[in-house]
C-alpha cells in the first residue's frame, strides 16, 4: 500500500516543499524536465509514463494532465522530444563585441514538425523488454502513441540513453547490462501518417568496450552501470561507465566517418579518386580513465559549447571554462569534476564521509560502520556552475562548482566567465540562479557595469528584444551587496514603468486607419522628445487627441497604475534635494534620461484622459485648491529630464530647480512608494563560504549575510496594509484573497483577477506566466506575513 511521491522544490526556496501523489503503483524508474521546467515526465516499473504540468503557471501546485503506458514493462529511459533550437557558446570568441558572433543558432531540426514548421511536442521511452514507445501531444490535447521493437531480436534492455541528430532523427544506445555484450544503437524515425504515429527503426554500429577487450582487464569490469550521450543533442558521443564491487572504469567514444580501404584488385579495376572512396561509420574510443573507486552517479554538462568533436587540443585551451566537465560521484563520498572529452581530473569534492582515515584505526572502523554515504543521484544546473545530488540517507545536496573548474585564476578571468554566462542566460532566458552563486559582494558593481557595456554594443533591434531581461538580472545582481541593494528597488520599478508603459500607448488607436507607418504611441515619443516646452498644455497641443479617445469604463479601471505614475513622479522630484544618498531608492532615476522621458510621456497621455474622464488622474493631497499639481509636476520633471536626457552630456540641476523641489513637501503630500519586499530566498545566504544546513518545511532565520537594517526605511512593518504589487491594490494587513509570490524578487499579487474590464485584463495577462523579473510564481498561504 505504499505511495510514490514526486517532491518538487525551487532552488531559491528549497525547503519549500511541494509533494504530489504520482499515482503510480510501482517504484517510479524515470523523472524528465522540459526545457521551460513547467512539465515534467515520470514513469514507472509498470511501463505507465504521466506528464505533470503547472495549475495555473504556478511553481508548487502541479497536476497530472496525459499520459501513455506500456503494459507491464519497466521503463529504463526517458526524453522528450527535441524541438529544434539550439543556440551554441563560441568560448573562444568570448571577448567579441557582438552576441551574434558568441552564441550562433546551429541548424537542428525538430524530432516531428506540424504545418508550418512548428515543432511537435511529445516524449520517447525505452523498455527494459527492448520496446521503443513515442507519445506525440496533438494541440487540441489529444495523445498519439506508437510502440515498437528496437530490432527483430528482442533482447533485455537494463541500461538505455536517447540523444537527437542533427536531422531531426532519434538515437537510442542500449545495453543488457553486461560488459561482455555489445552496446547498441539505433536510429528511430517517428513521423505522423493518417493521423496515426509511425516509428520506424535502424540499427546503427555498436561497440564493445575498451576494458573487456584488453587481455588483463577482461573479466575484471562485469558489469556496465553507466550509459549516457554527452549531451541530448550529440549523438556521436557516448560515455560508459564498467565496475565490478569496489572499482570503476569510465570511457568516452566518439562515432567517427573512416574512409574504407579498398583492395589493389578493385583498385585496378576502377580507380577510387577524392570523395569516391566509401565511408563507414565506426566508433572509436577517445579517451579512458584508470581504475576508479565504485561509481554511483554520473551528471553530464547541458551547455551546448561549441568545440570540435575530435580535436582535443581544442579543448585543452579552454579547460577552464565550465560547462567542459562532467561529474563522476564514488561510493566514498567523492564528485570528481572529469574534463567531457578527456577525462582528466579537473577538480574534487570530498563530502563529508569520504575524508580518507588517516590511522588503521580509524578504517578497521569505518568497515565495521557499513556503507558510506554517496550520491545516489545527480544533475548538473544549466551553467554548470552548481551541482544538484540525492544522497544514499535521501538527503539533497547543491554544490558550488568554481568557474575556474578548480584551478586559481585571476578576477578579471573568472569576471570574464562569469559575464559570458550571464550573456548566454540573457539571450536564451535560461535562469541564471546558479551564476549568482558565485558573485561575490564586491564583484556586484563590476558585473553590472561590464553588462551593460556589452548590452549597449548590441544593434537597437536587439537592445529593444532584450531591455527588460538586462533590468532582471542587474536587479539580482545587485541583491548580493549591501552597497547596491536599494538599486534593487530602482531596477524593479524601472520594470513597472516599462511594462505601464507599453501598456497604456498600445491603447491608443489611429484616428483614420490609413495613417503613416508610425503608430500613435511610436508619434508620442516622438514629439515629447522634440518639444522641450515645459508647459503640459503647449506640448499636448501639439499631439492628435482624437487617438487619445478610449471608453470611460477603461480611463477608470486603470487609475491605480496611472495613480502609481503620479506618485512616483512626486517621490523622485522630492528626493532631489537629497540626491547625495544613493541608498536611497529611486536614486538612479535622477540620472536616468530615458526613464524620466518615459514619465514624461505618461503625464501628457494622463492629461489628455483626465479631460475626458477626471477620476482617472492620480489623486493629489495639495494645500492649495487653486494648484494644478501635474502642471507643477510636469515643468519639474521636464527640467530634470534636459538635465540628463543625453546620456554623455549629463549637467547638474541647477539652483532653482532644487529650491523648487525642496518646496514640494509643502506644496503636496509626499506618498510613500511600497517597494518590494526583501526576498526571503537563500541566495544572499550564500554570500560566504560556509555551508548552509536547511530542512524540509521549515524557513531559515535571516543567517550570514543580511541587509535588512538598511531596508528598515522601506519595509512596511506587521500589521499594516499589504499591496498588490501589480494592481497596486491595499489586500489590507491580513489579506482574505489568494495571493502568489515570485519565487525571484519577491513580488506579490492576486491570484484571481477582481477585474472584468479588457484593458485590465490584458495588464494581467503580461503577469500569468512569469513576474516582472521572469521568475516562476509559487501559490502562498492565505496569513503570509
């Protein structure tokens, strides 16, 4: 009557646990990520294969939605199916200046394409019997499912692995578990015809390892333990694992094209010139280790770096970049970092248990304790920079794996490995948690720098694709040093107005339809930026308020983000004075051009609307009636804005515009802006090189490194009303609404949307996957404090 449990956990929250009954009846053999990490595959001893997605784009609440099964057969391996894209690392071309000459698209083409291209989603299986079986996910929700035998001869599968070419084929390597046997591969094409699933199969050349050939070593290693591809999309490469009781050996081999010597009498006959000569796919061993202790975990790197498959020297060159080793665990306790190609040692961890003994004592001792601890289990992050394992006593590790791979290398190169990484994940939206991990508080302000150096390198079509990301990530950046931490707030902020923003021109509507190439929103910044009046009315004279016309009902659903706009306009003009602080939030603001010129804008649209519907304008509470706050505002924030909208010709405010600012506090009540909330994740516990014992279910105290001291100003205290802080709703101190979480900063919103009217709900729909910062949303209790 046992229950098989799937725990899913968040790195930023580990002990957060989310548990779900799988449903399976037998032991759970596989568990299978996809790429975007909101689905996962399991399957079990029974051949029942289920996919797992997200409810309601949330990171710990998981359902079961299809599934396929194989009747009573064990599965042995697991993948989903390749869906085409492939971006590789150039490591050499590091220091270009052009993302496209670093990271290049490489031609992959999916495992099965719809109309149109679109790759096919699904997921391939092996079964122990020797059965291939493929589930292809139709997009009205239905499920195709074909089984087939790998070959004629069915023979028992115990280890098997699946890699993808290049043209969008299958390779799946088997073995029977025995050292003596062959390894196999095969070639699997799936294809769709009259709406049924096709497998067809090819055996492709095997192998026999290196160690059972050799005449001292043959029947020393009975057993294969490890099959694995380097990487899912290599199927060329493979690397196998040979162990007996006590000891290991590890191999890599490479597939390789040998032209085929033909014989002098066929030579005579018809002469073989230059490309004529016929060519054969053999394998070929590349690299072996010696004798190892037992191994009991192999973690392989994802990174797609591009190096030549056989030219070691190539590798050699940059042995140390990460992503170029793979992790070996032992029965002692031990991970040795391997290089991929070479296999030579490039680093060791020793846990805890595997200390080695020193006096005889000691190991009379340890052999009489029982089996050391070891992982049973591990994988490596996408940056291989952090190493992921389950231990024999089922506890989880997370081990911080050096850019360097071990090896003592200067700042400025592993600042260069680290900004390199960091420039991947911006490109491909990978998360770059585990980069974090090795940014220390007085790298922060560098990394920053450098990062935006080589943001600004980019053409403006790709600067455009990529604004927000960089935001994202300076902002968790600066999460790991108390000097920067206010400018957290400024990056997240600057987010909230990029997104209010796009929002609010998308709603304006050409007066004819056939108007110029330039939308009414692209003609509004156009024109703020050209008519430098300080004067709101002679600027809005200026602008076609016929595309500025919108329903009442919509003006007054979005008063809360144009309430937000005003009052953040009035916080930053009254913290000039004290512009001298820059820990104080909103401070990089002050310099910030573009930012000011966005607000700038904002306040013309808002004006516009307020003639049409008055209760749309952000409430002011001014000690004179006869003041017109946004025209007050409005000539302000434009001498700010030509102070700095040239970002090399930056001049200081002068005098006047500074005893005008210093004036607001008695002019206007000066609002208090709800920053976010000091993220509760354990990053910025891992500042310094201490471990970091946590347990299931229950939150660490603020331990090591904490700067809540210096938050103490902008946090608002128990007791007081909480924010929504995507609606910019009061959910009022103990909130009676569902909320949710980013698992990244920290934000909090509703679950369910209060709203009815369009425009509203098209502001929400921008949050339903992701938050402002691209993080994973994580449902929370109803009393979270």
């Amino acid at each position: 009557d046992l229950t098989h449990m799937v725990h899913i956990i968040d790195t930023e929250h580990p002990w957060d646990v989310y548990s779900v009954n799988s449903g399976h009846a037998e032991v759970i053999t596989c568990l299978e990520w996809d790429q975007s990490g909101s689905r996962l595959l399991s399957a079990d001893a029974d051949g029942h294969i289920k996919c797992w997605s997200m409810t309601d784009h949330l990171a710990n609440s998981w359902e079961n939605t299809v599934g396929s099964m194989v009747e009573g057969d064990p599965i042995v391996a697991l993948s989903w199916l390749h869906n085409g894209v492939k971006l590789a690392l150039h490591v050499e071309k590091s220091g270009a200046s052009n993302f496209g000459e670093k990271f290049s698209r490489v031609k992959f083409s999916p495992s099965l394409t719809l109309f149109g291209g679109k790759p096919m989603e699904g997921w391939i299986a092996v079964t122990i019997s020797g059965l291939v079986t493929v589930s292809l996910l139709k997009p009205n929700g239905q499920v195709l499912t074909s089984t087939e035998s790998l070959c004629r001869l069915r023979c028992r599968v115990a280890l098997a692995d699946v890699a993808f070419t290049g043209g969008g084929n299958i390779v799946v390597a088997t073995s029977d578990g025995s050292s003596t046997s062959p390894v196999q591969f095969y070639k699997v094409c799936v294809s769709v015809v009259n709406e049924k699933c096709k497998i067809d199969t090819e055996i492709l050349p095997s192998l026999f390892m290196r160690c059972t050939t050799d005449p001292a070593r043959k029947d020393k290693y009975p057993a294969i333990t490890h099959l694995k591809f380097l990487a899912r999309d290599m199927s060329e490469q493979v690397l196998l694992c040979a162990s007996n009781q006590n000891s290991s050996i590890v191999e890599c081999w490479s597939l390789r094209k040998e032209g085929l010597p033909v014989n002098n009498i066929f030579q005579q006959i018809s002469p073989v010139v230059g490309d004529k000569q016929p060519m054969i796919l053999k394998w070929r061993i590349l690299s072996a280790t010696n004798d190892l202790d037992r191994v009991s975990a192999v973690a392989l790197p994802k990174l797609p770096i591009s190096l030549t498959n056989t030219d070691l020297k190539v590798a050699n060159d940059t042995k140390f970049f990460p992503g170029l080793g793979l992790a070996l665990a032992f029965h002692d306790g031990s991970v040795h970092i391997v290089h991929r190609l070479s296999l030579q040692m490039m680093s060791v961890f020793h846990g805890s248990s595997s200390q080695r003994p020193v006096d005889e004592q000691t190991i009379k001792r340890q052999r009489t304790a029982g089996p050391l601890v070891h992982f049973k289990a591990m994988q490596l992050s996408w940056t291989s920079l952090a190493l992921a394992g389950i231990d024999s006593h089922g506890k989880l590790s997370m081990l911080r794996i050096s850019p360097s791979m071990g090896h003592v290398l200067d700042m400025n190169t592993s600042l260069r490995h680290l900004l390199f990484l960091l420039e991947y994940c911006m490109v491909t939206g990978y998360d770059w948690w585990d980069i974090l991990l090795h940014v220390q508080p007085n790298m922060v302000q560098n990394l920053v720098e450098k990062l935006h150096e080589e943001y600004m390198r980019q053409s403006a079509a790709l600067q455009q694709v990529l604004s927000t990301r960089i935001v994202a990530m300076k902002a968790s950046l600066c999460k790991l040093s108390s000097s920067t931490i206010a400018r957290v707030c400024d990056y997240h902020a600057k987010l909230f107005l990029i997104a209010i923003s796009c929002t609010l021109k998308s709603l304006l509507r050409p007066h004819f339809l056939n108007t110029p190439d330039k939308s009414p929103g692209d003609r509004l910044t156009e024109i703020c930026s050209k008519i430098t009046d300080i004067d709101i009315d002679k600027v809005m004279i200026n602008l076609k308020t016929e595309e500025f016309v919108l329903e009442m009902t919509t003006l007054q659903s979005l008063q809360q983000l144009i309430q937000w706009v005003g009052d953040f306009v009035l916080y930053l003009l009254a913290s000039l004075p004290n512009q001298g602080s820059p820990v104080r939030p909103g401070h990089s603001f002050l310099r910030d051009g573009a930012s000011l010129g966005m607000f700038r804008e904002l306040m013309v649209v808002i004006r516009i609307w307020g003639l049409l519907k008055p209760s749309c304008l952000p409430v002011y509470t001014a000690t004179s009636d006869t003041q017109d706050s946004m025209s007050l505002l409005f000539r302000l924030l434009t001498k700010l804005w030509l102070c700095c909208r040239e970002e090399n010709h930056i001049t200081e405010p002068d005098d006047t515009l500074i005893d005008e600012c210093c004036l607001l506090p008695s002019q206007l009540l000066i609002p208090n802006i709800d920053w976010l909330p000091i993220n509760d994740g354990i990053i910025s516990k891992l500042q310094n090189k201490q471990l970091v014992r946590l347990q299931f279910g229950k939150a660490p105290g603020l331990v090591g490194h904490t700067v809540s001291s210096q938050f103490d100003a902008f946090v608002r205290a128990p007791g007081q009303p909480k924010i929504d802080h995507l609606r910019r709703l009061h959910l009022g101190a103990y909130p009676t609404e569902e909320c949710k979480s980013c698992t990244r900063c920290g934000c909090v919103t509703m679950l369910k949307s209060p709203n009815k009217v369009t425009a509203v709900k098209q502001w929400e729909q921008r949050w339903i996957k992701n938050c402002l910062c691209g993080g994973l949303w994580r449902r929370m209790p109803l009393s979270y404090s």
